[in-house]
C-alpha cells in the first residue's frame, strides 16, 4: 500500500467517524430534568428511552458472583514432620558422602551426619 493511499483510506475513515458521530448518541443527555418535558400526542404516550449504564447494572457489575471455596481434602497418608525429613536428608547426605568418596565425600558425610543428628535431637523432644 503506497502512501496516497494510506493517506486517503485514513481521510475516509474520519470522514465517516465525524459523519456517524451525531446518530451514534454518545453525547445524548439523559437527566430528565435537563430534557424537556414531552408533549402527549391524543392517547398515546411516548417514553424516553435510556441510553446508557444504568445504576441497576452498575449494583451487577459491582458485585460479582464468587462461588463458595472449596476446602482440600486431607492428606491421606501420614505426613512426614520437619525432624523426620532432617533425619532422612542427613541419611541421604551420609550415603552420597559414601559414594563420592575423598574429601568432597567427607564433608558431604560430616554435613549429612550434622543434619540427621539435629533431626533426631528435634525428633526426641
């Protein structure tokens, strides 16, 4: 698309915004007591029609539905508490310690070691 175009699709598109602006009635008052009263033709009674929110869906939108929260059910099986997973990390440090070997492994093993006795003095009390 070459410029001229461009330029013209847009000048169009404007041209057709500001003529459809007026039937839209975006800017229609809608405070009866800024709009004259209406003139009963015989029998026949003209109503104004609203156009525009309302307070009664603005109450709507204001307070949307939220179902009730569901509570998880229960764990089924025992849990592990904090001393006891601190015994089974520091078995498991112990045990890597073992398997790597020289000084990395001593200190994996003295770590795990330092670990599972403060699980099991945790677990004791």
């Amino acid at each position: 698309m070459n410029v001229r175009s461009r330029a013209a699709l847009l000048t169009l598109s404007a041209f057709v915004l500001v003529l459809r602006a007026p039937a839209s009635g975006a800017q229609a008052i809608t405070d009866s007591s800024l709009v004259p009263p209406a003139i009963p033709v015989a029998s026949v009674s003209v109503e104004a029609q609203h156009v525009g929110p309302t307070r009664a869906a603005l109450m709507v939108a204001a307070q949307p539905s939220v179902p009730a929260p569901r509570l998880a059910p229960a764990a089924s099986g025992p849990g592990l508490s904090q001393p006891q997973a601190l015994m089974i990390v520091g078995g498991a440090a112990i045990l890597v310690g073992a398997i790597v070997g020289d000084t990395a492994g001593d200190v994996f093993m003295v770590g795990g070691a330092v670990v599972g006795l403060y699980g099991l003095y945790k677990y004791l009390q």
